[in-house]
C-alpha cells in the first residue's frame, strides 16, 4: 500500500482544494522528516484550518481539483435530451412520492404526462 497521501481533508470531511489554499510553505528540519505546510480555509464549514504533511508524502497535484470528464458520446447524448421541463419535474416529484422503497424502481417503465393547470383555471 502507499503511504502517498491523495488529499487533504479539513476536520469537517470537506476536501481542500487550491482555492481554499491561503499559505504553503517548507518546514525543513535537519534531523527527521521535513514537512509542507498548508494553511486553508474549508470552503463548507468556513473555518481555517492547516496541517503539516510529510514532504515524502506530498505531491504536486495533491490540491487540484479532480475533475471527471464525460465521454464525448455522454455529452452528445445529454445535449440531446434537452433541458428539463416542469411536467418532467413535476412527475418526477410524483414518482418518488409513490416510490415505496428503491427496490421499487423499473427504469424501462415510462412515466405518465400530468396536464398542467394554467393560472386562470381553478
């Protein structure tokens, strides 16, 4: 297993990321391991916060932010689909309103269109 650390965390969970970064800097000792410091303020919980890693254990890219790419196929696919529209909204709300547990869920059964009151109707 490596000992390489993949993020730093702030105590609330949250990770912290380059943006919450205010201060890095070395603590380089003469005996025993040298260290990075990393002073932050966690973007959920707004508290500042800093930690001392190992300088073995730190990497260059360990603040970035991991973006997941979509596949060209999945972004064409999505622009297809269009944007959503309140009657998809409103089923949606329905069918998880009657959903009983997520065993329940059949993802090949279409959802019913609910016609929508206009404002003049009561």
């Amino acid at each position: 297993m490596s000992s390489i650390r993949t993020s730093v965390k702030c105590h609330c969970g949250q990770r912290v990321i380059s943006r919450d970064v205010m201060q890095t800097g070395y603590y380089l000792r003469l005996f025993g391991p040298s260290y990075v410091y990393v002073k932050y303020r966690c973007s959920r919980c707004r508290k500042l916060g800093e930690q001392f890693i190992k300088q073995e254990e730190w990497e260059g890219g360990i603040l970035k932010d991991s973006t997941e790419e979509l596949a060209q196929e999945d972004k064409d696919r999505f622009e297809n689909l269009g944007a959503i529209d309140i009657n998809e909204v409103i089923d949606f709300h329905f069918a998880l309103e009657n959903l009983g547990t997520i065993d329940g869920v059949d993802p090949s059964t279409p959802t019913k269109k609910v016609k929508q009151r206009s404002s003049t109707e009561k």
